[in-house]
C-alpha cells in the first residue's frame, strides 16, 4: 500500500514492538553491547489498518488456541499469504489435497520468538515444530494435504531467492506440478541489532544507497511473500492468473573473497551469466534490474 501511495516503508523503529529501545545516536565503533545506531527500519507499519501478524484465524488454519499462541508470527504470516497466494492465481486451495505439490520455504533460524515466550513465562504446549524453521513447510503441507517435497532453506541474504532457485529446479526435473514458495523476515526486538552495528553492515543513517559512493550498510527490514509457480504450459492449460513469467535462474556462492560476508562481484557476474544463458537472452535484451540492496 506504501509503494502504491509513493512512500516507502522505512519508518523510525515503532515502540510498541520494542524496536526502538537501546538507539543512540554514535558511531559503530563506540557502541556498548547493549546498544545500537539504526534509525529507521523497514517496517510492517502496525499502526496502520491492514491486518497485523497478531491477527491471525487460528481455526481458519485448524490451530488449537495454545498450539496459535505458541506459532511464530512468522509461521502464521506465510500460512495467511500461501492461501491468498492461491486465490490470487485462480486455484482452489482445495484441489491441491493428495498431489505433488511443492512446498520451500526461505526462513533464517531465528529464536527470537521463542526466547519472547521464555521471557513471558509461555510454555509451548506441544512439540517445537510451532517455532522450528522446518516446521513451517511441513505445516503447509499438513494443511493442504500434500505429498511433494516439503523444504526450509537458510542461506542469509539469499534465503528467498534460493527458495524461489530451488522451487524452479524441482518444477524442471518433475518432483512436483506446483511450488509453493515463501520467504519471511519479522523482527521482533532490537536485541540483535548490536552485532551487525558493530560489524559496520548496517547504515547508522537508515537508508541504503547500494551502488553509491555514500552507500554505509544496509537498512534492516521485514515482510512476507509466497509465489505460486507452475510450469508455464501446465498454467495456460489450466487457465491460472500469471502474473510473471520465470526465464531462468542460477545460484552460487562467492568463493574466497577478503571475509566471508563479503560479497563477491566475480561470483555475481558467473550467476548473472548463468542466468542469461539458461534463459536465452543477451545484456542488451535487458531494460531493467532490481538488485540485492546489500548497501
């Protein structure tokens, strides 16, 4: 809706999610182990009137009350998205029940949400599947009753789009007919931020200026998106919504470079190249590039 309106979702950290506790405004280098110098973030705004991760419909999804409270928010924001995901690409979510589906998740291991509950004194009523990162495929795979592969990948930066990598690999050799891809990111308090602060990654202005001589990090932020993939042939032939069309993709590492968060621009160029070959196309047949913005 942001983007929609002209505006960006790069807010000062809001207080009711506990974002904005342990700011000062210093340099990396002269921070405590306590404290952080990120301004803003890119935020789900929650004071807005969209619905919130809060708000999730524990018996839509066939969650006990004890079982929806002890589920990572961010479970239950890919659990909402894959169901608005299909309604969007004109599937009944129903029709996927016994097939082959695909299911790849792009989480990181975080614990965020279950040291959250420690703290507040919440035990977790069942197993830690509510919590796990690979719990979330399997329960998208419970839900909808699916036999494909069932997968949560953690590659950092690159999480998502691994997922996406992985997905359209399976979708080539024929382990499913349908992918359902999801990558995640909540932040649930400033309690972490110190670390990247202190490693000089993130940018003590709170805005990224990839490719720029001012570019200081990157700025930290949060969001939930799932793709419904399918084979092109198969979703005209089915009459699917398509809203894009996949040419290829290439995933590698960066090899040996001067640390291992660096990144490598020798390792970009062989996957940028791999990209065009497997799709068929030249640079010059190129008009547009979104790009990593890692700052």
């Amino acid at each position: 809706m942001s983007l929609a309106k002209g505006k960006d979702c790069v807010l000062p950290p809001l207080k009711n999610r506990d974002l904005h506790r342990n700011y000062v405004n210093k340099p990396s280098e002269l921070l405590e182990p306590t404290e952080h110098n990120i301004p803003r973030l890119g935020l789900y705004d929650t004071r807005s009137n969209v619905a919130k991760p809060s708000q999730f419909d524990a018996e839509f999804f066939n969650c006990l009350p004890d079982e929806a409270l002890s589920l990572d928010p961010r479970h239950r924001w890919i659990m909402e998205t894959s169901w608005e995901a299909l309604e969007n690409a004109n599937i009944a979510p129903n029709s996927l029940e016994n097939t082959s589906t695909g299911v790849y998740v792009g989480i990181n291991d975080d614990h965020e949400y279950a040291d959250l509950m420690t703290e507040c004194g919440v035990e977790n009523p069942i197993a830690s599947h509510g919590t796990s990162p690979s719990g979330i495929a399997g329960r998208l795979s419970y839900f909808y009753r699916l036999y494909g592969p069932s997968i949560t990948l953690d590659t950092a930066c690159s999480t998502g789009a691994t997922a996406l990598h992985t997905a359209c690999r399976s979708l080539q050799y024929g382990d499913c007919d349908l992918s359902i891809v999801s990558g995640v990111k909540y932040m649930y308090s400033s309690k972490n931020f110190y670390k990247t602060c202190a490693a000089r990654m993130t940018s003590p202005h709170g805005r990224c200026a990839t490719f720029d001589k001012d570019a200081d990090g990157f700025v930290p932020g949060e969001g939930c998106v799932t793709f419904i993939l399918k084979r092109y042939e198969d979703a005209l032939r089915d009459h699917d919504n398509i809203l894009s069309v996949i040419l290829s993709t290439s995933s590698g590492q960066s090899g040996l470079r001067q640390s291992i968060s660096a990144p490598s621009s020798e390792g970009q160029a062989i996957n940028i190249r791999k990209a065009m070959k497997y799709a068929g196309i030249k640079p010059e047949d190129v008009s547009y590039v979104e790009a990593h913005g890692t700052g």
